[in-house]
C-alpha cells in the first residue's frame, strides 16, 4: 500500500511528503468516502497539519486525479481515491454509503456522446433512498 501510494505520486510528479502520504493512506483505508472535517480531525490529531495545508493537498490530488471530490447533497464535500468508475448508493436516513459497479454507464455514455458529439470527461451517478436495515425501521403509509 505505501509503495503504491509512493509510485502514484511520483508518476504525478508530486513530492511525497508525509502529509500527502497519510492522507491517502486514510481514504485508502476506509470504506466509504471520506468528507474534509474527518481527515483535518485526523491529520490535526496525528500529524499537527493545519486545515489550509490539507484542503491544498485535497485540492492538489484532485487536480492530479488521484482523489474525486464528491456532493452527496449533504453540504460538504467527500474524497475518495480515484479507481474503477462505479457510483453510490446513500442511505438518506442513516447516510450509510455503497459503492455499485458501473456496468451499465459506459454503454450509455458512448450513446449520449454519439448521438450529441459530445467529449465526456467524467460524470457522477449517486441513487438516493433507503438501506435494507433502514428499510425495515421505516413504515410506509400507502
């Protein structure tokens, strides 16, 4: 895990300073995307970084593409490392978020940018609603 990080930053030719590396460390480790208070909470506790430094090294690996920035209409922004294209699921009562592979998307994107001559860059695909255990909370009125 190190040395990869190590490589993909060298490959970005971004200097891997122990702050870069911890982040990414961070998002790689967790299961969900990460927002920008969890990882200053973090960073602050382990390594003294302040909150200007950090959101210039989020800002700098979301330029290079090594992290994505997302808004799940919640008012802040999550990281995650950039990898596979695949897209979220998030509970809307318990946030709880789920990564689904995208294996539908691909084929439709190439159609939209056929059909409009359109270059797609990139593109965002959340699905808002319930998860199976707050599904079960819940009471429907019909």
């Amino acid at each position: 895990m190190k040395n990869d990080i190590q490589q993909t930053l060298s490959d970005h030719n971004l200097k891997a300073t122990d702050a870069r590396k911890f982040l990414l460390e961070t998002i790689s480790i967790e299961k969900r995307p990460v927002d920008a208070q969890s990882l200053i909470e973090i960073m602050q506790k382990k390594l003294g970084v302040d909150r200007v430094t950090i959101f210039r090294i989020l800002n700098t690996l979301t330029a290079h593409g090594i992290l994505r920035r997302l808004e799940f209409q919640e008012g802040k922004a999550r990281y995650e490392i950039s990898s596979d294209d695949h897209h979220h699921l998030i509970c809307e009562n318990c946030g709880a978020i789920e990564d689904i592979p995208d294996t539908m998307v691909p084929k439709i994107e190439k159609e939209i940018a056929r059909d409009h001559d359109f270059l797609i860059k990139r593109h965002t695909l959340e699905f808002f609603g319930l998860c199976k255990n707050c599904q079960k909370r819940v009471k429907f009125k019909d």
